[in-house]
C-alpha cells in the first residue's frame, strides 16, 4: 500500500489544494457583500471588487489590451466586461517561432458581474490605465449611510 502512494502523482495533491481554495474563495468570500457575484479566481481578467459608503468599484487586471477593444455594458444589474488580447507573436504565414510554453492568456473574454439593486446605472465612469481597467458605479443617495443627529 505504501509503494502504491509513493508512485501516486504529486501534481494531484496540488490540483486538490488549488480546487480547495476556490472552494473557500465561492463559500466564503470574507468582505463581499452577498449581492455582489462573480465567477471563481482563475478566471480571465483577473477582478477585485469593493463597495464605498458611495460607490461600487470593480477593478480588471488586463495588461496587454488596447482600451478600445474593451466593451463595457450594465444592464438589469449585470456588468458585463468582454475584449481580446492579440498575441504577440506573428500571425499565420509569417515566420512564427514554434512555443514550448505558454502561460500568458490570449484571446477574446468575457466576465459578467452581479451588482447589488442600490447601484445607480446613469453614473458610472471607467477608466484604464497601467493594464488596470477601473469601473465605478455610484449607489443611489437613498442607500447611502447618513449620520442621525442626536437632539
């Protein structure tokens, strides 16, 4: 029995641990508001997401990508982000190197995020800059905390 779990792949212990974290990550996801959805870490750009006594802020790490390739659209609540990020390396036809590894993500994406139902859709702003794409969504007034004087 121990011969057997010595030949047992290392690389599946990692990929249990790697699944295990993601887990917890969907689970719990300490200081996120349960309004507030995306999928689970790993996925294409890789996103933080925060909320401001006045704002929702969503941050994408997508470096690599022209600005104008980025399409940004909120509807019913949903932000949706989608792009592409051409490879370097020359197309089809040309003389192209043969690759023995690739670890940096190519192609067309798409993320979509849940936004909580105090989010005001007529004031939002974004920006990239620095391979960092940030999406601020103002909350409406209402939902806003105010400080109650105590007479």
């Amino acid at each position: 029995m121990y011969e057997s779990m010595l030949s047992f792949p290392a690389a599946l212990f990692g990929e249990f641990d790697r699944l295990r974290r993601e887990m917890e990550d969907v689970v719990a996801s300490p200081g996120l508001p349960a309004s507030i959805r995306s999928v689970a870490p790993g996925s294409f750009p890789a996103i933080n997401i925060g909320r401001t006594p006045s704002s929702v802020e969503i941050y994408a790490f997508a470096p690599g990508i022209d600005a104008s390739s980025i399409d940004l659209t909120l509807d019913r609540g949903v932000l949706t982000m989608s792009g592409e990020r051409r490879s370097p390396l020359p197309e089809e036809g040309q003389q192209r190197p043969t690759v023995y590894s690739r670890e940096r993500v190519y192609g067309s994406f798409r993320r979509a995020v849940t936004l909580p139902d105090d989010i005001d859709p007529t004031q939002v702003q974004a920006t990239y800059r620095d391979g960092v794409l940030r999406v601020s969504i103002a909350r409406r007034e209402a939902a806003q905390p105010k400080r109650i004087a105590v007479q």
